[in-house]
C-alpha cells in the first residue's frame, strides 16, 4: 500500500497552510484538533511535527506507535506541550487496547503499537507532567488524568469498540458502543478548560 509520503502528498503542509489561512483570513489564533482512528494517527502527528500551532488536541481509537514503528525524523522533533485527550474502548480489535498489531483487514496493517494507556503516559512525558491520578466514574468510563499547565487526560472506555462514542448505532463489526459517553462533549469540555487557563 503507498502511504501519502509514497505519492508526494504533504499533509502537515496543507494543515499549516489551512491553519495560516484561517489565521490571516478571520484571525482565528487558536487551533484544537480532533481524530478518529487515522485521523488520531494525524493529530499524533502533528503533535510532534508541529505542536506550537496547537492550543489542544483529542484522539479517539488511536495508540502511538512503538519506537520500531516510528518514522526516524519523528526523534529529530523538538518537543513542546499540547494539552491532550484521549479515549480507548478495551474491545477495540483495530486499534488494541493493550496494544499490538493495529489496522483493518490485512491490506490495511498500520504496524504495532503502544498500549492505549502507555500512549498518553508518553504524551505526559512530554508534556512535562509527573502527577497521575486514576479515577472510575461508573462501569463504563475511568479517566487517568496527569494534571499541569498542559494537562492529559486518557478515558477507558469499558467494553467499547472501534467508534466515537455518540450514543447512535454504528455497525457491528466497530464492535460495541454506548450511550452513556458523547464524545465531542467531553472533548468539547476539556478544550473549554484548556482555553480558560
């Protein structure tokens, strides 16, 4: 399969190049990302590619790769905080849970990956934050937040698949959902704590 690197396609450009617009053209001066799957495989990117231009970013379904699976310049990167959420369903057989062999079909393999929870602590480190707590908010949801000026917070989702939780159906091979999380609620929540700060 030929990734967008193969086919000349720089996406972190045309996002700088968006964000700039969207800067120059109705002074917008804060950005907060959100993905989904690959597209939390993108906002992961631009964390370490070009965090200053973020004020917060959220990720649902999407594990950091191992250090094997790591593009070499990602290590080249210098590090700057980003306030970070993110959510992980424990029967999620796409992108594990525990971590693992991630994708869809055998066509679509995005290599290994960290575990969920190790992918927000590696976000914690390099946010600077060393405070962890762990808290169960019902049977669903419990939430390891590393509190800070840039603060993390990873959500379990017990029992929950491959989805955004939205409290709709979504089809069956995702795995299951729930009705109890809205995710672009609570993601919606943090960034607000964030821009408050």
């Amino acid at each position: 399969m030929k990734t967008p690197s193969h086919l000349g396609i720089d996406d972190v450009g045309f996002f700088v190049k968006l964000a700039t617009h969207l800067g120059n053209t109705y002074g917008i001066k804060r950005i907060f990302v959100v993905g989904y799957s690959n597209g939390g495989q993108m906002v992961l990117r631009l964390m370490h590619e070009v965090p200053k231009m973020l004020s917060g970013a959220a990720t649902i379904a999407s594990n950091m790769p191992v250090a094997e699976n790591t593009l070499p310049q990602v290590k080249t990167f210098k590090t700057h905080p980003v306030p970070y959420l993110a959510m992980a369903g424990t029967a999620d057989t796409f992108s594990p849970y525990e971590g693992g062999d991630a994708g869809i079909g055998r066509e679509h393999r995005r290599g290994v990956g960290m575990s969920a929870f190790d992918s927000a602590a590696y976000i914690a480190a390099r946010n600077g934050l060393t405070e962890h707590r762990h808290d169960v908010i019902d049977d669903v949801v419990s939430i390891d937040t590393w509190d800070g000026e840039n603060p993390v917070e990873f959500w379990t989702l017990n029992g929950i698949g491959h989805l955004v939780p939205s409290g709709k159906t979504y089809p069956e091979f995702l795995g299951p959902s729930t009705t109890s999380v809205i995710a672009a609620e609570e993601i919606g929540k943090f960034f607000d704590g964030v821009r408050r700060r």
